[in-house]
C-alpha cells in the first residue's frame, strides 16, 4: 500500500544561448512518469513573509525495495499538480550482493 503513487520526473533539456554555451531550458522539460513510489511529508512546513508570501513545504521520496530511479539532482518532480526540486544528492541505498535496494530523495516544494 505504501508504494501506489505516480510521480513525473522532469529533467531541462539544453539549448544554447546567444554566446554558444549550453544553458538549461526549463520551458519545455523532458518528462518522464513514474509509478510505485511513496512521497511523505518531511521537515514541516515554513513560511517566509518578508518580501512576499513563500511556503516551502519538505517531501521525501521513496522507492520500493529493487527499484532504482533515474532521477539527479538538478532534476525536478510532479505530483499531485505541483512541483518539486530535488534537494541534495540522490540517496542509492546498496542492496546486500550488488545492486540497489532503493533510493530516497529530499524534495521541496516553494509556492
């Protein structure tokens, strides 16, 4: 039951600027759809409300035991019609004989 929900990963494609250098295009990210991940609430919740109203609310990201994830952290993820950057490294937790038992993420949301 923990392991039903769908996440998007979506990764910036690369375009190049007036001056030849590869840059991040955001505007039209690739996307690739996940199934079989559980998200939770992580860290709470805080508000910043010095310039303007910001939220930053924690998530975590887990995948089931022998599900790797292609996911970096220069990536961002979707769910429930919001979305999240990927917070730090990308946790591979090794699995006993080789391979990986799953991997967690740190996600935040800023709205």
């Amino acid at each position: 039951m923990l392991y039903e929900q769908s996440i998007t990963i979506l990764r910036a494609t690369s375009v190049r600027d007036e001056y030849g250098n590869e840059v991040d295009n955001w505007s039209a990210p690739a996307r690739t759809a996940v199934e079989g991940v559980n998200v939770q609430p992580s860290g709470g919740s805080m508000e910043d409300t010095d310039d303007k109203q910001v939220t930053v609310t924690g998530w975590r990201l887990y995948t089931p035991r022998g599900m790797d994830l292609d996911l970096r952290e220069t990536d961002r993820v979707e769910a429930w019609g919001t979305t999240m950057q990927v917070v730090g490294k990308v946790a591979r937790w090794p699995a006993p004989g080789g391979g990986v038992h799953h991997v967690e993420a740190d996600l935040r949301e800023v709205a």
